[in-house]
C-alpha cells in the first residue's frame, strides 16, 4: 500500500487498493487474491487475473473478478474493455466480473456493461478537500478513533488441549474456509462492533475481557506449531485510541454515480516520523458513514 497514491499504468496501486478494501469488508470465509495467473493444459498461460474473490453464500460457492485501470493518458475506458470482461467471466467460470477504472467510462462501456453484466466502478482523487466527509474536521484534518488489541496474546480456552500460551508472541488463526492464516480479530470499530455490537455505542476506553467464540479453526503458534481444533474461546482486551493528521490524498469511490465509500490518505507526526495511515470510510444507501476501517499503516 506505499504505492497507493502513486499512481502507474499497470494498475497494480489501484488493484492493491481495491484488494484491501475487499478484504476488510468481505466476512471471513471469503479468501480475496491478487495478480493470479491461470494455465492451460499444456502450461501456457491464458490470462492473469488482476483480483479474484473465492467463497460462499450459504451452501454455494461464489467467485467474483475484478479487473483495474489506472491509464489516465487514454481517457475514459471503452466498451472493448468490458466486452472482455465478460468474455473472462464466462470463461472462467465466475459468477460476476467488475470493472474499476480511475478515468470513467463511455457511454457505450456503461451500456456493455448493462447488458453484458458487468458492474462499472470509479475510483476517482478529490482535488478539493470540502467538508463533506463527516470524518474530518475542517481544514482537512482528520480525527478518528479505532480499538487496538492490547496484551501480546489473548487468553485462548479450547474442549481440547493447548500447549501453554503465556510465552507466546506471536499467535495466529485460520478458519476452515480461509485461505491464510490472519492476526486475532481485525481491530477496527466495524470489525469490533460485528464480534461484540453491545460494546459500539458505549464506547469507553478500555474494553475488557471481550468474549470471541469460534467454529473450527487452526491456530499457527509461533509461525511453527500448528494446532487444528473444532471450536476455540477467547478473552481478546481493547483500547481505544484516537489519530489525527493532515489529509494529503482522498479518492471517492463510486458506482454507477452511488457512493460506495471513499479512501483518504493522512499522516500523523510522532516522535520516530510521520506515520501515515490509510482509511476507508464505508457509506450506506442513505448516505450515512459506517466507522473507518484502516486499510494500511506504516512509518513513512
């Protein structure tokens, strides 16, 4: 996500931000991959799909492409692209196929994609940072709060032994229709306020012994001892802690002129540098804003 605001033809800042968005809105059992590249029988390449998400509704499987253009020298992207689209949805065997693009569509991209069904989104940068988004206060500060996980590993009870946990630094855990092995519950408020909802309204500071019930899952301990089980208990402790920083780069995300949410970029000075953050702030059909769900943070 370093590259997200800087922006290249091939796309790939984009599709890494489509990606993460994805990832941290789809449940669990949804595994969200990029770049992956599909052979023939006899090993020659047929394409490389930009994002492919994997998983199930119910009993079914489900499987979704995205594809992402980021090509500003050639202006709004045509019906070609979309017409492809489609033929790749149908030849892989996917359920449904969305187009991203940064530059818009023609008019007759968006009727292929009436009729092809194909799902057209915009990712487009704010030049003027109004005072619209309910996040931000004015002069294009931002101010937000998330719960962060606190204590190296969570207490973890389990209908079957467990080797001692109180040494342990680094602890992991994935479903049985995960794909990779993910850090103890995402610590945002959405995420917080889907494992325990009581909690989101009250709001206090620290958020103590937090109750997290599991169906089947297999822990990774250490990056080397892995342990599968049919059900897992865990007391997780939050604390809430608030950000703010200058915002440098916001992009709506949009489809079919609806907002879908929209990415801001900012940074926050420390003693050790800026630390820039990346936030995605979902909308709902009415407008109203759900919690920023923090794509990426890193020291710049």
């Amino acid at each position: 996500m370093g590259k997200t605001h800087k922006k290249t033809n091939s796309g790939e800042a984009l599709e890494e931000l489509v990606s993460s968005i994805e990832r941290a809105l789809l449940p669990q059992q949804f595994r969200v991959q990029s770049r992956r590249r599909v052979f023939g029988e006899t090993g020659t390449q047929l394409a490389e799909l930009d994002i492919e998400i994997a998983g199930k509704l119910g009993t079914l499987p489900y499987r979704v492409l995205i594809e992402c253009r980021d090509r500003p020298s050639q202006g709004k992207q045509g019906s070609d692209w979309i017409e492809q689209l489609a033929g790749r949805r149908i030849r892989f065997q996917f359920n449904q196929a969305v187009a991203v693009s940064t530059t818009g569509f023609t008019p007759s991209a968006i009727d292929a994609g009436r009729t092809c069904g194909v799902i057209l989104r915009d990712v487009k940068t704010i030049t003027e940072i109004g005072s619209d988004f309910a996040f931000r206060t004015s002069g294009g500060v931002v101010v937000f709060g998330v719960f962060i996980k606190t204590g190296t590993t969570p207490r973890v009870f389990s209908n079957q032994p467990l080797p001692p946990l109180s040494g342990v630094r680094k602890l992991r855990i994935r479903s049985a229709e995960a794909h990779e092995f993910s850090d103890f519950p995402n610590c945002t408020l959405d995420r917080l306020r889907e494992i325990h909802p009581e909690w989101f309204n009250v709001g206090p500071d620290v958020l103590e012994d937090i109750e997290w019930n599991t169906g089947p899952v297999e822990l990774l301990i250490e990056d080397h001892q892995q342990i599968p089980l049919t059900n897992i208990h865990a007391v997780l402790t939050f604390q809430k802690r608030c950000f703010q920083g200058q915002v440098f780069q916001i992009w709506d995300y949009t489809e079919s002129g609806t907002r879908i949410g929209y990415i801001a970029d900012f940074a926050t000075p420390t003693p050790q540098g800026d630390v820039l953050h990346t936030v995605f702030v979902p909308t709902n059909e009415d407008g109203s804003e759900n919690a920023p769900i923090v794509l990426n943070t890193r020291v710049k």
